[in-house]
C-alpha cells in the first residue's frame, strides 16, 4: 500500500535532484468518489518553480441535469504544470524564471512561498475538480424528465384565482 500524501516542505523538495515522486491509491479529502484515487504524482524543485506531473484517475458520482438521475462518471486526468515559487510578500526568490525551463509560468498563475510546504493532496484534489464536467449530462440523448408529455401540465391551485381572471381566458382563447 502505497504512503498516504502529506504535505511536503518546500526546502526538503530542493535537496531532492530527482524529485519526489508519489504513488496514489487514496480517496481525496474532499473529492465523494466511488473507489480510491489511483495515480502518480512527481514533484521537481527547479529553485524559482516548481515542476509538477500527475497522472490519475477515479469514478465518481453525478446528477444528470436534464433527467436528474445518479450516474457514474470516469474521471481521468495527466497534467503538467510549472508552479511559480516566489519569496516573502511576494518577492521572486532568485531574481526571475530558471532559463532551463522550457515552459514559462503563467503571469496569473498561483505562487506558492518558497520556504513554504507543498500538499500533493490538495493540489491532486484541485486538479481532479478542474476535470468535473460543467454540464452534467448521463447521456447525449438524454430524453430529460420522465413527466415530459403532450399533456396539459397541472395547474399548482395557488394560481386558480389568476385562472379565473378574464384576461387569463382571452389569452387561453387567443392560442
């Protein structure tokens, strides 16, 4: 059984030249999700960022929003990304970006304090929440609620007296 993830000091990741590398088979604190996630973490210190790769996956459970039915949902996720490591209050910790890096940092991107710590947890749980789908659909011909018919739909009886009004009638009569 694989350790479970815990927050990792930031300044015990740069004394790794290989990096820490993390295997998950966990449930997420957080994240409802029908079985443990499975995956891998590697986190490499690059001294102004932090180089992060995961790959992951789990299932979880969703309500369909046009039929509003339970159904299971595979999430999958194999993501890398540059976490911008910057001192007190802000400050870059080096003087700038570590030439060598391929990928610049996103200006906007989230920083992380250099003698702070890492949580692959939560990071793992951030980066599987970004996968949720917006629009929960259990199917692409979802035919939406059961009670979709020809029919008439009921009048809810607070509105009788608004039914009764003449203008209600002529409106009725006019379609």
């Amino acid at each position: 059984m694989p350790e479970p993830l815990r927050p990792l000091p930031l300044s015990e990741l740069r004394l790794r030249a290989v990096g820490r590398h993390w295997c998950v088979d966990q449930p997420i604190t957080g994240l409802a999700t029908l079985m443990p996630v499975r995956g891998e973490i590697h986190a490499l210190h690059h001294g102004t960022a932090l180089e992060l790769r995961a790959s992951a996956e789990t299932i979880v459970t969703l309500r369909c929003d046009r039929c509003l039915q339970h159904f299971n949902h595979p999430l999958r996720l194999a993501v890398r990304e540059l976490v911008e490591l910057c001192g007190p209050g802000g400050a870059d910790p080096d003087g700038g970006l570590d030439p060598s890096l391929a990928v610049a940092v996103d200006p906007d991107a989230e920083r992380l304090d250099a003698n702070g710590i890492f949580d692959p947890e939560h990071w793992l749980f951030e980066q599987l929440s970004l996968r949720l789908p917006l629009v929960n659909r259990c199917a692409d011909d979802c035919p939406g609620p059961d009670r979709w018919s020809s029919e008439p739909p009921l009048l809810d009886p607070r509105w009788a007296a608004l039914a009764q009004h003449p203008l209600a009638a002529s409106a009725r009569a006019g379609s």
